[in-house]
C-alpha cells in the first residue's frame, strides 16, 4: 500500500511558518513528495504530526476566505 499525501487542495504558504495552510508540509517537502521512498513519506506525515503537537500549525486545516471581488 503506497502512503498517501497530505495534499488537501489548500495551497497556500504561511509567511511566517513557510508551512503550507492546508497540509503542513515546508515547500522542500511537497516538491520532494513524488521522489520519496514510502519510508520518506511516513518520515514526512511524522514531521507533520509533530507540528500540530507542537501547535506550528492548526489540528484541522483551516479554510481559506476567498478573496473579495472588486467593483467594476
């Protein structure tokens, strides 16, 4: 069973962390996603877990508010 990714479609950088809103991944890790081992990615899920222990990043993603559309 290959391991899954943490990608939630929320693909937004923190300013602050350089962690992604949506799954708690640095941007070194999501780009080296598709080139880990299933040892590599557990290593990363493990990395995640962490944070959110830590509070780095909320337990549940939160949602994005959309952005306001400007008047024409």
């Amino acid at each position: 069973m290959t391991v899954p990714s943490p990608c939630i479609n929320i693909c937004t950088l923190d300013g602050a962390s350089g962690l992604c809103l949506g799954c708690a991944r640095t941007l070194q890790e999501i780009s080296d996603w598709s080139n880990l081992d299933d040892a590599g990615k557990r290593a990363v899920w493990a990395r995640i877990a962490e944070r959110r222990a830590q509070g780095l990043v909320p337990e549940q993603p939160i949602a994005l508010k959309p952005r306001p559309v400007s008047a024409r």
